[in-house]
C-alpha cells in the first residue's frame, strides 16, 4: 500500500487521485482555522511559495475533530484561508483524522507512523501534553493525530519520511523538505 493508492475529495468534492503527486514532495497537513495553531498558514504558505516549483505540493485537510476549530463550510474555510493567509496551495475537503470516520488516508498515516511527542520548548507543547495526560497516561504510545496542522512528508517516490507534531519548528519542516528537492 502506497499513498498513491488513495483518492480524495477536494473542497469542491471533486475526486482527486494521490498519484497525480507522483514524483512530487507530498506535504500532507490536518488544519483548523479557530486554533492556536491556525497562524501555521503563513509559514505553509511560505513554503509552498518558496518551494512549489522545486516540485513540493502541500495538501491542506480541514479538520473539526479538535475542540471543533474548524467550524465552517468549505467554501467559508477556504475564504478564509486564502483572505488571512494568502494560501494557494490546494484545499482538500473537511475530514476526520481519528476514530471509526476517519479518512482513509489518515488511517493510513497513522498505521505507518508513531506520536513524536509535542515540543516542550513551544508555547503550547505543555499544554498540549497536560490535556491529553488527564485523558489518558498512555497517550505518547498511541498514533493518533493529537492535534490540528500534524504533517507528514512524503519524498518524490511516495515513501514516507517524516512526521511533524503541530509544534514542530517551522526551520525543522523547512529542513526537511529542502532535502528532498
């Protein structure tokens, strides 16, 4: 099984085949637009500005799982997107990451990937960590999407690289990326 396997849906519930982006850096990110997190559009767009004729692509996957920060339609999330951040980059349409709902795609991810841990260093990495130790001691252990903007990096084959925690530096992901270009 390959990410190329997957179809989608982008925000206008058009199909859309995963292996269209073969041979292309695959940047696969879980948004909201009401969280802390939500200023993550600049720097995604940054990159996808920066990058995106070295051959990376950037999908952008709304998600409401999480305290419902994304509430909106996705004409409304996409206003709001490109008005705020200017973003450009393609916008998938609105999915569960997690549980029996979750996007095929997602279970994916989270089948061939591991928590890395939030960064203590980053303002809401404590926070983060506090909320889910009360729902769960064990939570670290788990796959799971813990939170909105997790990425994942898939190199000009399909493998994939690399999984960033929403506190992530954004010069980690930069890193990351210039490599496989």
């Amino acid at each position: 099984m390959s990410i190329y396997n997957f179809t989608v849906l982008d925000r206008n519930n058009n199909e859309v085949s995963l292996e269209d982006f073969k041979g292309k850096v695959l940047l696969i990110v879980n948004t909201a637009t009401e969280c802390g997190f939500t200023p993550q559009y600049e720097y995604l767009q940054e990159l996808y500005t920066k990058y995106n004729e070295k051959g990376l692509v950037i999908l952008d996957f709304p998600c409401n799982q999480f305290g419902n920060q994304a509430p909106g339609s996705a004409e409304e999330i996409y206003e709001f997107c490109t008005s705020r951040f200017g973003v450009t980059f393609p916008q998938m349409a609105k999915i569960e990451v997690n549980g029996e709902n979750a996007s095929e795609v997602y279970k994916f991810l989270t089948s061939n990937t591991k928590f890395g841990g939030f960064d203590m260093n980053h303002k809401l990495g404590p926070v983060l960590d506090e909320i889910y130790l009360k729902e769960d001691p064990e939570y670290f252990n788990k796959p799971s999407i813990k939170w909105n903007f997790t990425k994942f990096l898939f190199d000009r084959e399909g493998n994939l690289i690399k999984r960033f925690e929403p506190t992530a530096e954004k010069e980690e992901v930069d890193e990351a990326i210039s490599k496989l270009l």
